[in-house]
C-alpha cells in the first residue's frame, strides 16, 4: 500500500497505544530468527520484559528526547523515531516503520528528519539486532559502522552502532 507521511511529534496522549501496537508488530515480525533458535514467544516475552525495564541509556540523564511520528493522509501512524540527546552524543533509542508500508522509504525520512532537528554535530550511538540487516543497511547509508560492542535484550543479540559527527 503507497501513501504519503507527513512528520509531526509525538503525543504521548494520543500516540502512545498505536505506536505501542506498531512496535510490538515490528518485533513479532523481524525479530523472531530460526538461525539464532529465538521464537515469536522469545519475542513476545522480552518485548513484555523490556517495556517495563529500565533502558540501555537513563532518560532522566538526557539533555531532551526527540519523538517524532509519521502520519499519513489519512491520520494512521506509518512510523517512529525517538532520540535521546546527551551533552556529547545522541542516542537513537528507536526506529520503527508499520510493517504494512516497509520498503517505502519512511524509516530513511524519519531518521534524516531527527538528523535535521538535532542539527547539533554530536555523535550517534544506537543499537540495532543483530541480524536485522534492513535496519543495518539503512544505518550504513547514513555512515553509522558496527562499534564491536554487543549485548542482548533477552536472548536477542543487538549490536552497538556509531556515527562519529553527522554533518
């Protein structure tokens, strides 16, 4: 299905459920994986396990957080992007695009629009699973290299992405 998305931020009010829905989607679809033996249960149980603990970097430590979603013509929230800023880097806590409009293009116009609004020439850091090579193909073309860190959300390997300065 083709539409167009505008970005707007995000309204906790009014937001939160959909985009809550779209994300848990996003993980039941890409994140399953027979070669790392992880099931659609994993999934479900980390992702139950990992909206109630604490994150990889304190909110409370950031300087802002940067929500964005993009809506299309119609109101439907097609995707989400969330930046937490630090003093000396931004952290890209999540990007997510409704698995009805992938390969679209929006994933790419959601993170240039966080690059756009956080013009501040700090570096990035996010972390991204392992094996999702949509998401580290877009990460790529943006310039953003593996550190060679690596952790896991459950059982579900992620590895650690920078980009020194955008410019």
């Amino acid at each position: 299905m083709r539409c167009s998305m505008i970005i707007r931020s995000f309204q906790k009010e009014s937001d939160y459920q959909c985009v809550r829905e779209m994300v848990y989607e996003c993980w039941m679809r890409h994140y399953p994986s027979a070669e790392y033996g992880i099931t659609r249960n994993d999934v479900h149980i980390t992702y139950q396990v990992m909206s109630t603990s604490p994150r990889r970097y304190d909110p409370s430590q950031a300087i802002s957080c940067n929500r964005f979603v993009g809506v299309s013509d119609l109101g439907q929230i097609l995707g989400y992007v969330a930046v937490m800023e630090f003093t000396t880097t931004n952290y890209l806590q999540s990007l997510y695009v409704s698995n009805d409009f992938i390969d679209q293009g929006f994933g790419r116009r959601l993170l240039e629009h966080a690059f756009y609004t956080l013009n501040n020439k700090k570096s990035w850091s996010l972390g991204v699973v392992k094996y999702n090579k949509r998401a580290i193909h877009l990460y790529e073309s943006f310039g953003f290299v593996a550190s060679g860190l690596e952790y896991f959300m459950g059982n579900i390997p992620v590895q650690e992405m920078f980009l020194l300065k955008k410019n």
